[in-house]
C-alpha cells in the first residue's frame, strides 16, 4: 500500500473574496518533522451571501475537505493540513487561524489498557465494564454480541461488536431480541465516528447512572421497570482503536478501518485523509443522494456500495430484532402512532439535535412529532434544534434516516458540545470536560427523552 507522510495539521478562517490573501505557515510548525507533531487545527471557511452554507459544504465534502458539522452561521468549518490549504486556496478561499489543539508528544496506550488521553475509555476498558456491569448486576442487566468489526471478519485483529441491555430483568422476554418484546426500547449509540471522543464516555456514564441508581432514585427505578434500555458505547471499535494509537494526541479517525478502497489515504490518518468508510453515510435508506464522498480518503466516503460495512449491518440487524416495523415503504408513509421506543445516536461536537429526514430538506411524515420531541431535547441542552437541511446541509445514509425510514423509530442525532465552556468544544475535549459540562448537560435530557419511550409520537404531540 502506498502511504502518504504524515503531515501537521493546520486551521484557518477561509474568507470568499475578489482578492485572496493566504495566512503564512508559522516557521517554526513549518519545520517541525512531521513525526513530533500532532496537531488539529481548523479552517473556518466563511461563506459569501451569493452562496450558502449548505452549498458550499457539499461541495467542499464532495471534493474530500473534512466539513465539520459546526458549519452554520455564514461560515463552512474544514479541518485541513497544508496540502489541503493550498487546495482551498487554488478553490478561492484564503485562510485566518481560528483554533487548534495542543501539541504535544504522544504516548501510545497498550491494547490492554483501559483507559487513555487523560481517562476516557478504550475499547478494552469500555467491553470490560460492560462486561462487569453484566456480572455483578445480572437482574438488571445483560451484554449482547450483536456482531464483529471489519478487522474481526478479516482476521485483522479487531473485535466483537457489544451492546448491553439495562431493565429489571423479570422473565425471559426481558432484554430478548424480539421485536414483539414487552418494554420499549430506549436505544443510546456512541462513537459510531471513532474520533468524538467524548460520545462513548457520556455512554459509559449513562450505564452506570441506570445500574447504579436503580432503587434509590424514584426515576430511574420507574424507568427500568418499564423500559429497556440498550446501550452500545462504541459502534466503531476499529476506528476506536485507530485513535487510541494516538495516546496523548489522539489520531482523528472517523471512518472504520476497512482498507479495501484507497489505496493512497494517509498513515497515520490525519482529519482530512484516511482509509475507512464512514459509517454514517453507509445505510442503505437514499444512499449515496448527497452529502457524502465518492473519494475513498474523504472522511465522508460512502463506501463502495450501500451497507458495505459489518458495522453499521450489524446495528440494523439488532435493530429489526429490537423494534417492529410501523411505517410503511414509501417516503409519505407515516410511523403509527403507536409506535414504542426511541433512538439517539451521539456524535459531536455542534451543540445540535437533529432529526430526519437528513437526506432532504423536505419534512419527514412525522414531522410534527419529531420536531416537538427535539425541541424538548434542546430545552434540556440549551442546544439548536432542527434538521440537518435546516441547519448544517443535507447527508445521506445516515443511521438516523435508516432507523427512521425503514422502521419508523423516532431518531436522533444529538451533537453534544459544552454550552458553558469553549475551551472544552472540539472532538478531544480534555477529561476534566466531561465532569465539568457534558454529563451535566446531557443526563437530564436523556432521561426526559427516556420518559417518553413508552408512546414517544403520542407524548410529544400531548406536551405541544
């Protein structure tokens, strides 16, 4: 395989204008050798008003920049190395430093630590304490092998692809993968992009926040009584994995670690080039339609064909055996209203919840209900609400439209950043970030969501 070197990463603000002035490499980053740096900044592309955000995204995604999903505001958010920048600027944008993360040396985690970048948790430590979870707490709660990775199929290493399931654990129907199950099912998914970091340490949390408070706190009592909660902290172990290599400067991996396609992606990855599909842009609902790359580098590749990927297969199998199908096959067809249960992927870092359709601007059947539930989310956030279309611009193949689309689940993606301190946005927030401002922020939003699990089209619809 060819590999490219690895570059230093840099950040700029890209400014639209009839004259174009790039910002100089600073000297001293300049010639650094590109093994003692590891750093992310980001270029902040600001769009002119005889464009749009939305526009100018896709087509800076479609020619393999790494649009961020913050994009709004007037501006477009890349991350971009050197090469990238000169790329920009050959597209007519100029470049102004807006943000970086520390440099700093790495120290490189061993497969069996468990934990790395200050404490966040590996693949290792997150399978191991689901696993004692399940061990020490057995009438409330049960692990689940639901697949392998990409690596694991190839016999490249890799793992099992783990969820475990949290309720009182009654009967035999509990925590069972039948669709015709008893409780409805709250469904919580971190790191299905490896490099946001903090998704899967608010899913490690919210596990032991269930376990651990079960018959002390009135709340989450009633809800594992009457609800189960499926919790799947790391849905891309292998990209995990690649970030974990990173130690102290964690890699930007967002995409799984397939290498069947590209053969020129960078090693290490850096933000803007790297092997991999994203998983993200995989599913099979209106794939492929917008919003993702055909360049096998680009973080927002699609992949070679819908539903390529064992990773993201594997999700939509556990699905069919947790939820039953309430929303007929076309695109009007709306969900029941008696549909049970709830799905919200995790992803960072825009301070977002974002709701289907994701493909397209037009609103989905259940528009009505989705809109009030987010609504409720963004209250409990202090975050924006609205779809992708609204907001950032449209993506195809996403989760959220599969789960949506094909089995008429309320879903959502909630895009979690500290609304109190700036210092801890971006994807590898320090540790200390997560005491601080994410699990604060997002733990009462999960379980106002969680209430309404029960009858989730029916409750928003009463509460508007």
């Amino acid at each position: 395989m060819r590999t490219r070197p690895r570059t230093a990463l840099l950040a700029a603000t890209a400014a639209v204008a009839g004259v174009l002035t790039a910002v100089p490499l600073d000297s001293a980053e300049a010639s650094r050798p590109a093994a003692d740096v590891a750093t992310t900044k980001l270029y902040e592309l600001t769009v002119p008003a005889r464009t749009t955000v939305a526009k100018d995204a896709e087509l800076l995604e479609a020619q393999g920049f790494d649009v961020l999903e913050g994009s709004g505001g007037g501006k477009v958010k890349v991350l971009a190395d050197p090469t990238e920048r000169e790329r920009l600027i050959s597209l007519g944008f100029s470049a102004t430093v807006t943000r970086s993360l520390p440099q700093v040396r790495w120290k490189t985690p061993s497969t069996t630590d468990s934990t790395y970048y200050g404490g966040y948790p590996t693949v290792t430590g997150q399978y191991a304490h689901m696993d004692k979870v399940a061990r020490t707490k057995p009438a409330l709660a049960k692990v689940v092998n639901y697949g392998a990775s990409w690596r694991k199929k190839n016999d490249l290493g890799g793992s099992k692809l783990k969820a475990i399931c949290i309720t009182r654990i009654a009967g035999r129907k509990d925590c069972s993968l039948d669709p015709k199950a008893p409780k409805p099912r709250f469904v919580l998914m971190g790191q299905m992009h490896a490099r946001e970091i903090a998704t899967g340490d608010v899913a490690y949390r919210w596990i032991d926040h269930l376990v651990g408070n079960y018959g002390t706190d009135a709340t989450v009592t009633s809800l594992l009584n009457s609800t189960e909660f499926w919790v799947i902290p790391v849905a891309n172990p292998d990209g995990v994995e690649i970030v974990q290599e990173g130690g102290d400067a964690p890699y930007l991996q967002r995409k799984n670690a397939n290498t069947s396609n590209g053969q020129d992606c960078a090693i290490p990855p850096t933000g803007q080039s790297q092997s991999g599909v994203d998983l993200n842009r995989n599913a099979g609902f209106q794939w492929n339609t917008g919003g993702s790359s055909d360049d096998p580098c680009s973080p927002a590749y699609h992949g070679p064909t819908a539903d390529s990927e064992p990773e993201l297969t594997a999700v939509q199998t556990l699905f069919r055996k947790l939820y039953p199908d309430t929303r007929g096959p076309a695109l009007t067809d709306i969900a029941a209203a008696d549909t049970r249960g709830m799905f919200i992927s995790l992803h960072s870092d825009t301070r977002m919840v974002l709701f289907p359709w994701a493909f397209t601007k037009d609103d989905a059947p259940n528009d009505a209900s989705l809109r009030a539930i987010a609504a409720q989310l963004a209250a409990d956030t202090g975050f924006t609400h609205g779809q992708p279309g609204e907001l950032l611009y449209t993506a195809s193949g996403g989760t959220d439209d599969w789960a949506y689309g094909e089995l008429g689940i309320p879903s959502f993606t909630i895009e979690i950043g500290s609304t109190t301190d700036t210092t801890c946005n971006g994807f590898l927030p320090a540790y200390s970030c997560m005491e601080s401002s994410y699990w604060p922020t997002m733990l009462p939003a999960l379980l106002n969501a969680a209430k309404s699990a029960r009858a989730p089209y029916q409750v928003s619809q009463s509460s508007r």
